[in-house]
C-alpha cells in the first residue's frame, strides 16, 4: 500500500478537499514576514527604500486582508486607504474586469501607518503604491520565502490568502464573516477553510492525548 503523504499543512486524507488546503503555520508566517521586514530595513540608500518599501507593503495587505495578489495590486494607496478608519478598499478580480464588486476590510493601525509614512517619505509615489509588476512581485516573495527557510512547495502569495482564512476561522471570526472579508462569491467555498481547521483541531487533540 502506497504511503500517504504528509507535511506541516496538510492533515486529512488523500481526496479530502480540505486536506488539499496549504497553508503556512504560525512559526513559518512569523519568519516569512521578518524576512521580509529585515530585507527593507536593509535598504542602504534613498532609492532603495523606495523600491523595496513598495513590495514590503504589498506584502503587509495580502498578509492581513487575505485578498489575492491581483487585488492587492489594484489598490490606490490614494483613493482605497481610510487613513482615520483603517481600511482597504479593495476591487474583486482583476482591474480590467468590468464587474467591479468591492469590499472594505479593516486592517490594523500598525500596517495603515507604515503605509502612510511610506507616503510622506515618497509623495511622489501617492496613488501608485501597488502598482507593481506580478511577476516581479512573485520572485520577491519566492526569495524572501527561502531565506526563510519556507518549503518551496508554500512559497507562492496566494498562500497568505489560505493562512489568513485559516487563521480567521481558528480565531473564532463568523463564517458568513469570513466569506464577506475573502470577497467569496459562495459559502460553500469558505466552508472548505473550516473544513481544514476542524481536521488540525482533530490532530491537535490527538497530539496532546485528548482524542
């Protein structure tokens, strides 16, 4: 019989659609965003911190608004920012899709303030904060994940977007809540996010004698 194959993201069994949910645990996340941050605090010159402070904040919204990459880069640091509120306004799907539903998602004052002192430091860079090539984006993010030491199969930017709906759901935060901040056009398609958690708190109990 074939052995099944197992990692630190993946809990349920092969065919499982929940089992096939990647995600990155805390510790990876943690070292994933120091990496990042240790890369722009590392910029030696004026330019420098202005190239890399654009992809470093990029970073800080997929992370905590777990929108996709493509979304992210159609933000307006001009327009989509409520400096006094907190909040990114970000446009579903693609720029050029000509159905534009949009949703607010509260981000915490720490990421709205390093947007806004990038601004002040950079105002020749207002409203085009984000908008960064994809493809370059992701060959940061993948350089960033291996000094790390993230495992190359997780190192992709919509993985922030799995471990943020992991991470709502395991917090508690409402399904219906949930769905509404991943901008999911179905329930059903949240649900298989709660679905993985269920089975980490299985093996978590199992691990700890509980089960």
């Amino acid at each position: 019989m074939a052995k099944k194959k197992t990692s630190g993201t993946k809990s349920a069994g092969e065919g499982d659609a929940a089992s096939s949910i990647q995600h990155l645990s805390r510790p990876q996340i943690q070292k994933l965003m120091d990496a990042f941050r240790l890369w722009n605090d590392n910029a030696h010159s004026q330019y420098i911190r202005r190239v890399r402070g654009r992809y470093w904040l990029a970073f800080l919204l997929l992370r905590f608004t777990g929108a996709r990459i493509g979304e992210i880069l159609c933000v307006n640091d001009s327009s989509d920012i409520d400096f006094a509120r907190n909040e990114v306004r970000i446009i579903a799907s693609e720029c050029s899709s000509e159905r534009k539903q949009e949703r607010v998602i509260p981000v915490s004052t720490e990421v709205i303030s390093r947007i806004y002192h990038y601004q002040s430091e950079f105002p020749a860079m207002r409203g085009k904060v984000f908008t960064l090539d994809q493809g370059n984006f992701r060959r940061k993010f993948y350089k960033r994940a291996k000094e790390a030491g993230i495992p190359r199969e997780l190192s992709y930017p919509h993985i922030l977007r799995h471990t943020r709906a992991i991470e709502l759901i395991e917090a508690g935060v409402p399904l219906t809540m949930v769905q509404q901040l991943l901008g999911h056009a179905l329930s059903s398609t949240t649900a298989v996010y709660l679905q993985r958690s269920e089975v980490a708190a299985k093996e978590i109990l199992k691990e700890k004698g509980l089960l």
